[in-house]
C-alpha cells in the first residue's frame, strides 16, 4: 500500500522555519523604521579617501526636513526591495518541481537576505549609538554603503564606522562607503 502524500517530511520542516525566519526579520526591520516622508534629491558633492575607506560627502538642501525625508524614503526604498526579495524566495521556495539541490540553494538564498536584514539593523543602531543623528545602512553581501546624517565627518567618526562595518559583516575594507548628507 502506498504512504499518503501529506506526510511532512524534513525539507518542508526546514524550508518552512527558513520562511519563518526571513519574515520575522523582515517584520523586524519594518518596525524599526521610523514614519515615513516625501523624498529629495541628494547630490554627491565631494570626495575624499580616509585611509582605504572612501568618504563622500552628499549635500541637501538646507532645511532638517529635507534629510530627515531622506532618511525616511531610503528606509521605504530599502524595506521595498527586501519585501520583494523574500517574495521571491518564497515564491521559488514553494514553487513546483524543484530538486533537492536547488531548495538548498534557495534555503541558503533565504538565510543570506535574513543575516543581511539583521547586519544592516545592527550597524544602523550602532552607529547611532556613536552620535550620528540619523543613518541607514546596505549591504549585499560585497559591499557596504551607510549614509549618514551629520553636520561633519571627520577621520576618527569614519574609522568608527568603518569598525562597526567590519565587526558586524565580511564586507573588505576597500569595498565599504560612507556618505554624508548635511
């Protein structure tokens, strides 16, 4: 007699706590964005090179308003692409006639954008603990990209933000970027 076919076996356990994982860390991420504004445009203005890691200084306009709407529509943006990311990967993950190879890659896929959300989250709320009134954080895996919002940065505050990338990621040090909107 054949076994029924709802029997859950090991790869629908584990695809479905990976699935459960990257939600949580997406819901996590969504909570700890602040409300959302309107966006500006930012122009990058200036650059210079604080030992291997590259400084670039970006200029809004004058009013906080405008830096704040940046910060605030980079979040929305980011938070987009991470919700269209796990869409996918949930998509691909439940989705029809795969092997058992390809749900691995695709297991390992859905971890990878979990740890990327909970480095960016942690490096966002460490480099606010330095000082910096506001920053948001990419990273993907190669490189990293923060912006923060300060009135100037100098080469000490970069170094320190370059630490806390280094701590938190495996991004190489030549492959990390700091921009400053004023």
């Amino acid at each position: 007699m054949k076994k029924p076919s709802m029997i859950i076996g090991k790869k629908q356990i584990i695809m479905t706590c990976l699935t459960l994982m990257l939600a949580i860390a997406v819901y996590i991420n969504y909570t700890a964005a602040p409300p959302l504004g309107g966006r500006d445009s930012v122009g990058v203005s200036e650059k210079e090179s604080y030992g291997e890691t590259e400084f670039v200084s970006a200029e809004a306009d004058p009013s906080e308003e405008n830096a704040e709407d940046f910060f605030a529509q980079a979040r929305l943006d980011k938070m987009n692409d991470r919700d269209q990311a796990v869409q996918t990967l949930q998509s691909i993950i439940g989705g029809g006639d795969l092997t058992e190879d390809e749900m691995v890659v695709n297991a390992l896929d859905a971890v990878e954008v979990s740890r990327l959300i909970e480095s960016e989250g942690t490096i966002e709320t460490l480099i606010k603990a330095q000082g910096f009134e506001d920053c948001v954080a990419y990273l993907d895996g190669e490189t990293a990209k923060v912006v923060v919002r300060t009135e100037g940065l100098d080469k000490a505050q970069a170094a320190s933000i370059k630490e806390i990338i280094l701590g938190e990621s495996e991004v190489s040090v030549e492959n990390i970027r700091i921009f400053e909107v004023k």
